[in-house]
C-alpha cells in the first residue's frame, strides 16, 4: 500500500472494511468511500477547500443541541431528508405521501376533543380542518391518533416564542370510529428555516432563500398501521413551488376554501368569513 495514487487509493480504502463487518455496513461504507472520493477527484477539491469544509462541519456541531439540530436543518434544506423519505416510501403509492418531521415537534401536546379548538386567542384567519383517516384499501381506521402542530400567525412555532404559551397551537385528538376528523384552527403562514447558523450561511452563500410554504404538520397513528408524518399545504402560498427544504408533494398542496356563513361558523364556534379544509390520509398497514 505503499503507491497508492489517485487511481488506486479508493480501492485501496474500500480493502479495508472488514468482510466480518456487518453486511449492510459493509455496502454503506463502501458507497460512502467511493462517492466521497469521486467527489474530490471530480471537482478537483483544494486543500484550503476540503479545511473550509471541516471548518464548516465543526461549526454545525457547535450550533446542534438536542433541541435544535443543524445537522438534519443541512440534510433538509440539502434535499437528503427528503430522498430518504421517498426511499422509505417506495412501493407505498396508495398511503398518503410523507413529508418532513421539522425540528418543532414537541411530544406530548395535550388532548382536545374530536371537533375541538387550536385557535384559543390566537390572531389569523379562522380555518376548518375536516376529512376521513382510511387504510390504504380505503377502509376506516377507526380512532387514530392525530398530533397536529403548526405556526403562529407571526409566523413562529410555540418553541421558538416566548410570547407564546408552550403549547400554542399543538394538540392531540382521537378520529371518530368512521375514521372522521375535525379540528378549528388558524391558516398558517409562511416562515423562514433557522437562519443563524452554518445552514443558512450556506443558503445564503447558494444565493438561495431560507422560506418554506406555510403548512399544518400532522403524525398519524393507529394499531396495526404504519405511522404517518405528514404536512398539508395551502394550495395558493407563495412558495408552494420554492420550498427551501423540499417538503412539498403535489397530492399534500390543499384548497383552503374560503366560506362566508354566519350559520356554518357558528356551529363550529368560529368566525365567518372563514376557511375550509378537506383532507383525507391513508394509513399503511404494518
Ligand atoms: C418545519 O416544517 O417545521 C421545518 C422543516 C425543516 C426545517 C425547518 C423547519
Ligand atoms: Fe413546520
């Protein structure tokens, strides 16, 4: 191994994973080495770049904590996060499409009933959120469970405002046994990714935006289903087309239809005009 040279060093390093190593390791390493090395070679990397790099690396590692994690927000806004969601999904055509899971889920948010009330005193065009959770053979799935979780009308999630209570706009809620949901909400707006760290130095060195399209995040789930994390987004959003994290699937973009009915508002206790939404999942059996 003395002469290794650009032609033989990737084979040389591929030589020494182990074959006793674990066979799936084995092919990750492998494909790691290889691409990682026909990346330097193809772009011809510079030692001052290849140092910019590592330099880089270690400064997402001293933003990551266990609440905000830069590390996914590159592999997000890199598109990777959502080609391993797509490969996670394949064969899965009749389930509803998967999106990403976002750093502001918060587990435990609390209960409120079927039918029952996000938009507390909250500011923002009042919103009807309604459909049907089946299986992907269209039947029921009776009694999922739904954590829904979303922004503010300034455009911030509960976590990252102070102003806001720690569970502003966060709920959980059980499907009907027809498999039927509703909840009243706010329509969510627009925001931008974290920006004050290496991933937005990168957008910004990109010349690319850090906005996503405003969206309702969902995880959905039920006894002998797969879980689903999921988003829906209002169709007519401004950067429907341009989402800086790559979330947005055409069957996931939504008509938040606008109702003018006092009657209509009132039975669900909120405030007319307001908005509709009709969304239907599909769970995937395990
Ligand atoms: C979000 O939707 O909450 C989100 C997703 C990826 C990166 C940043 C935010
Ligand atoms: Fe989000």
């Amino acid at each position: 191994m003395r002469n290794v040279t650009e032609d033989t060093l990737t084979q040389a390093v591929l030589e020494t994973i182990s074959k006793d190593a674990d066979p799936r390791f084995q092919e990750i390493m492998t494909g790691l080495v290889s691409h990682l090395h026909a990346f330097a070679l193809e772009t011809n990397l510079s030692k001052e770049e290849w140092l910019d790099a590592i330099e880089f690396l270690y400064q997402t590692g001293k933003k990551t904590t266990r609440n905000r994690n830069e590390f996914i927000l590159l592999s997000d806004t890199l598109g990777l996060s959502s080609m391993v969601d797509m490969i996670s999904s394949r064969g899965n055509d009749d389930a509803t499409d998967v999106s990403v899971l976002g750093p502001f889920y918060i587990e435990g948010a609390p209960f409120i009933k079927n039918g029952g009330d996000l938009i507390a005193d909250n500011t923002g065009q009042h919103t009807l959120v309604k459909g049907r959770i089946s299986s992907t053979d269209g039947s029921p799935v009776p009694n999922a469970l739904l954590d829904v979780w979303q922004n503010a009308e300034n455009g911030k999630y509960s976590n990252e405002d102070p102003e806001q209570d720690d569970n502003n706009l966060r709920a959980r809620l059980n499907a009907a046994e027809d498999g039927s949901y509703s909840f009243t909400t706010i329509r969510p707006t627009p925001y931008t990714v974290p920006e004050d760290g290496p991933a937005g130095v990168m957008l910004e060195a990109m010349g690319r935006h850090p906005w996503r399209p405003a969206h309702i995040h969902f995880k959905i789930s039920a006894d002998g289903f797969q879980d689903l994390i999921t988003e829906i987004y209002p169709d007519d959003d401004e950067y429907i087309d341009a989402d800086a994290v790559f979330g947005v699937r055409d069957s996931l973009a939504v008509s938040f239809k606008p109702v003018a009915s006092e009657e209509d508002a009132a039975q669900y206790g909120i405030k007319s005009p307001f908005l509709t939404v009709e969304y239907d999942f599909r769970l995937r059996p395990v």
